[in-house]
C-alpha cells in the first residue's frame, strides 16, 4: 500500500505541477484584476501541496502500519463527485457556471445522505451566491454565462 500511495501522490503532484506550468500560457493579471491564469496557478500549487503531504507520509514506518483507509462505500461517493462535476461541464454552456455548480452542490449533498430538503435547497441556492459575491464582486472575475446571460 505504501508504495501505491507513493506514486499516485507523485502522479497528482506532477499533474498540479503540470497544470501551474500550463496556466503560464495565460494572463495572470489583467488590467489589476485576476486574469484566465490566475485560477489554475494557484488550483495546480494547491493540488501539488496537499498531495505532498501523503506522499511524505509514506517515507515515515507509521505510514506501513495503517490500514486501508478506503471503505467500501467510498467508491459511490467517488463517482458521485465525479459525475457531478461532469454534468456540470456539460450544462454550464446552457446555465452558466455559477447556476451549474449551485445544482452540482444540491445535487451531491442529497445523494450523499443530507436528510433534509431545507438543507439541500439552501446549499443549492447559497453557493453560487456565495461564489458570485466572491468571483464576481470582490475579484472582478467574470465567469462563464449560459444562454439565459447568467
């Protein structure tokens, strides 16, 4: 296992490293806002980052001695997130990005086990309030826009 852990952390940090090296090829600043390279600069260093941490962790003899850490029902929530964000990718040309992630989020939280219809509809209309407040007030991002202009 510790070996397996090695590499996948190695692969996942190339591929943050990769995706750093790659957002190069855009702006990173336009006109004193952050620009189309901005996002995946710094989305690439954090992946590169956070999976340095598993792969130091296997250098150490604690790292031999822990269990499997995936459970059986991790594989359904794998491909929930997964399927998700794909779905997202195909919609976000009809309803925008930020429309596209609110539904993304509602959407995992109910197929996650949130009991509570309050709870997902909540999320589901807060996130990309929350985002557009975020990306568009305060950083001047603009983001994608479906047919319907939002």
């Amino acid at each position: 296992m510790r070996i397996a852990n090695r590499i996948v952390s190695i692969l996942i940090i190339a591929a943050g490293l990769f995706l750093s090296f790659q957002s190069s090829k855009f702006d990173y600043m336009v006109d004193g806002t952050p620009g189309p390279g901005f996002l995946p600069f710094w989305l690439g260093i954090s992946i590169a980052l956070v999976a340095l941490i598993p792969a130091v962790k296997t250098f150490t003899k604690f790292a031999s001695k822990l269990a499997n850490p995936f459970q059986s029902g991790d594989f359904k929530n794998f491909l929930i997130v997964i399927g998700s964000a794909t779905l997202v990718v195909i919609v976000t040309p009809v309803t925008g990005l930020l429309v596209a992630l609110g539904l993304m989020v509602g959407v995992i939280a109910k197929l996650m086990g949130t009991q509570s219809w309050k709870t997902v509809i909540g999320l589901t209309v807060f996130t990309p309030v929350l985002l557009f407040g975020i990306f568009v007030k305060i950083l001047s991002v603009p983001l994608p826009k479906g047919i319907f202009g939002f």
